[in-house]
C-alpha cells in the first residue's frame, strides 16, 4: 500500500500527497498522484513549466488562478496549463483529487 506524505511548502496548510504511479514503475510519461486537503486546507500558490491534469473525487472547493477562481466539485476535469499559477483550496470538506504530470 502507498503511504500518502504531507505536502512541506510553508505556503500549504493540511494537504496530502501519494505518490500513486512514479519512476519506480516505470511509467514512460505520465505520473499519477492523490492529493488530500483537508477542509479549510491549501496547495502551495505556485506555478511550473509542465501541464497537469486535475480530477477531482471527493469534496468542493477552489482552484485560484492569477485573475480568478473556479468552484470545483466531484467529477470535474481540469487543465492546468504549463506556466499557470494557480492554488487548490478545500472548502468546509476534505478535498480529495487525482492529479497526472508528465514524467
């Protein structure tokens, strides 16, 4: 079983990441892993130079771009595109979401 590991930026507040699919298996494109945020919790505010596919399972709550904000619930797909700043916030439940980077 794969153990989930807090998420250590100090701009983060009760998030949870597993690393579900990564290097060690061999994956040749695609990692995959489960974040937890617990409610009232935050990702970092941060941005990247790589795309990321979001899915969200369980809970609501934000996800904060650079202009704007999205309410996101169970069942929602989103995009991240490389370069985007942007936040995953939990609202009054915990937030649980599948999150797919390229390797």
């Amino acid at each position: 079983m794969v153990e989930d590991a807090p998420v250590t930026e100090s701009d983060s507040k009760g998030a949870r990441i597993k690393w579900l699919i990564n290097e060690k298996d061999e994956a040749p494109t695609f990692l995959m892993r489960h974040f937890t945020v617990e409610a009232g919790g935050f990702t970092p505010y941060h941005q990247h130079d790589w795309e990321h596919e979001v899915y969200v399972l369980e809970g609501q709550g934000k996800v904060r771009y650079e202009n704007r904000e999205e309410s996101i619930e169970p069942g929602d797909a989103i995009l991240i595109p490389p370069g985007e700043k942007h936040q995953f916030r939990a609202g009054s439940e915990t937030l649980k979401f599948l999150c797919l980077v390229p390797k």
